[in-house]
C-alpha cells in the first residue's frame, strides 16, 4: 500500500507537470500565431483597427479555446475575445505590461488585475512594428485554470482505476498463491492428524 501511495504521489506530480507543461505550449503558439498575424495586418494605426486582424484573431481564439487580449503599449485593452471585457476597457496590470515591454515576453497564473474573476494561466508577446521595429502592442493569450484542473483530474482518475485494478490482481494473486503454497503443510498437518488417531 506504501508503494501505491508513493506511486500516486509520483504520478500526480508528473501528471499536473505534463498537463501544464502541454498547455503552456500550446499556448505559446497561439500567442506567436497571433502576434504574427499583428505583425502583417499592422498598418501603422492602432492594432484593433484592422477589420481583417480582429476577424481573424477571434477565429484563432475560438478554436483554441482561450480569451484573447490585445493591448496599446501602456498596456490598455484595445481589443478582446470576450466582448464584456472589451467594452470596460481595462488596463493589465504595470508589473505585465513591464514584462512584455522589457523582455517581449510575459508568462504567469493571475487575474490580471482583477479583469478576470479567476486565475488564469497567462502568456503574452509583444508585437513590433514592421516599419521600426518599436513596440505597438501587446498579446495576452489566457486560459482559465479549470481547464488544466479538468485534464489533470483525468489523468488521475485514469491512474487511480488502474491502481484499484492492480491492487484488486494483487490480492486475488496473493491469495491463490497463498493457497498453494500452504496446501503442502495443510497436507501434512491432516497426515499428522490422520498418524496421531492411530
């Protein structure tokens, strides 16, 4: 059972790290996909300005099943995949919109600022100017964590079956086994009986 309990321990760690692991990635490209996108529909206006760009921006959100913001470069939403979000108009955070401007890249589990009611799992890029290379924007791709809880609590009760069903063949073998190996004494403890009555 100590084996079991180290190996489900084991197991769940590595899980929760694959699962996040395998989401962060796939948010990378998402975040790289749109910022390309920006970087070709950019046309010297603001980056929610092109028709085209926004359309396709949105597609990219709803099939990765992630929100989507965009922002100037003080770090104000411009454009959102969720329509109630863009219409408030809100600012990330300053420690964000640092980060993005500072290393072009921003990675994080928050509320950002409280413009979401729950954490969620952050990755953004910002986007450069064809023209001048300068800084036009940011890209905030965003994943609310329920959905990592989701998988990972699959893979779990994946796990936690197969260890109910190995331990369930493990005491039904044991128990065979036992069987067997105390037939030969049970065997002779009658032959003793059997010796003893005469």
């Amino acid at each position: 059972i100590l084996t079991m309990v180290v190996l489900a321990v084991a197991f769940m760690g590595l899980s929760y790290n694959y699962v996040t692991t395998e989401k962060r990635a796939a948010m990378e490209k998402d975040v790289e996909l749109v910022t390309q996108l920006a970087t070709q529909y950019y046309t010297g206006d603001s980056l929610a300005d092109s028709t085209a760009f926004r359309t396709l921006a949105s597609f990219a959100a709803d099939i990765a099943d992630v929100q989507l913001l965009v922002c100037d470069t003080d770090g104000n939403v411009i454009m959102a995949s969720d329509s109630d979000i863009e219409a408030r108009a809100p600012a990330i955070p300053g420690a964000t919109a640092a980060s993005l401007r500072d290393s072009g890249k921003y990675s994080g589990v928050n509320d950002l600022g409280g413009i979401f009611e729950q954490k969620q799992y952050i990755v953004g890029e910002s986007v450069m100017s064809p023209y001048t290379g300068s800084l036009v924007g940011m890209i905030l791709v965003t994943s609310d964590m329920s959905s990592f809880i989701q998988l990972w609590r699959a893979f779990f009760g994946i796990f936690f079956f197969t260890m109910i069903t190995v331990m369930l063949i493990a005491v039904v073998l044991c128990s065979v086994t036992t069987v067997r190996q105390t037939r030969p004494i049970q065997d002779m403890v009658r032959a003793v009986g059997r010796f003893a009555a005469g």
